[in-house]
C-alpha cells in the first residue's frame, strides 16, 4: 500500500459513515484490514471504503458477519471491488436471502397467532395439538417450521428438475 492511497482510520470512518469503534470491529473479524505506520497508526486503502459499503448493505438484509467475510475473502486485495465482484458476491447470497424471506414472510403472516411451541396458553391458538403430539417430532415450533418448508418457494433450473 503507498502512503499517497492510504486513509487514516478517522478518514475511512468520516467518508464511509462507519463509527471508529466499528471499523476496529470490522478489523478485528477479519473483515478489512489495515497496515500500521511506524507510530502504530492504522492506515486503509482506499478499496476499504468499497469493501465497508459491502459490509454494510450485506448487514442491512441481515447476513451473518461470517457469511460477509467468507465472501470479501474471495475478492482481490489489490484492486476496488467492482460490479462484476458485486454480482457475484450477490449471486451466492441469492439463496439464503429467500430463506430468511420466507422466515420473515411466516412470521408477519402468523405473528398474531401462535408460534408453534404447542403450549396452547392462547384460547385461539392455530395448533390444536392436544397431548402436545407435535412434542414427538423434536423441541421448538415444530408446527412453525414444518410451515415454512411448506411455505418455501420451489426452485426453479437446473436444481428443481434434478
């Protein structure tokens, strides 16, 4: 990295809109780095700032931290990420973000109704599970999650007709 393409970490967090305290968090799992100058600053590349913008609309539609560093993992350290990065980046998320649809979708449709956990506490609950039979198929919201998979879209391509 040349001095003349660094940032320092107060640059990188005015220009990006990320706390200080943040980007030491990012840092610290993995997801940017920096180099330390002889006085043990932090200093970024500029490509950081693209990197950051990633970080954080992956974060706004609910990725895990891990599933964002596993993905910035595979991009070049030595150049700005671009579209083509992006879309591919996107791409590989596609999947789990129709999950955490469907999840979400499921819980707004039923949030007034009960959440499956068979406790029957509600004089209007859905489940009707009487000797909490739906306790035989494993701990949690069974009835939940077996909607869900009834719920999930069908896949379409290659996959689907497999």
């Amino acid at each position: 990295m040349s001095m003349a393409m660094e940032l320092s970490v107060g640059q990188v967090a005015e220009r990006s809109g990320v706390a200080v305290s943040a980007l030491h968090f990012y840092e610290a799992k993995g997801l940017i780095h920096s180099v330390r100058t002889g006085g043990n600053q932090r200093r970024y590349s500029r490509d950081t700032l693209r990197r950051i913008a990633v970080i954080r609309v992956a974060q706004r539609v609910g990725m895990p931290l891990a599933t964002i560093r596993e993905a910035l993992d595979t991009l070049p350290d030595s150049r700005v990420p671009n579209r083509a990065d992006w879309s591919r980046l996107s791409a590989a998320w596609k999947d789990e973000l129709e999950q955490r649809i469907a999840h979400l979708s499921l819980m707004r449709d039923t949030l007034d109704q009960c959440i499956g956990c068979g406790c029957l506490s509600l004089d209007r609950c859905r489940l009707a599970n009487p000797d909490d039979a739906w306790g035989e198929a494993g701990s949690g919201a069974q009835r939940w999650a077996a909607a869900l998979k009834e719920s999930r879209p069908k896949r379409r391509g290659k996959k689907a007709q497999e």
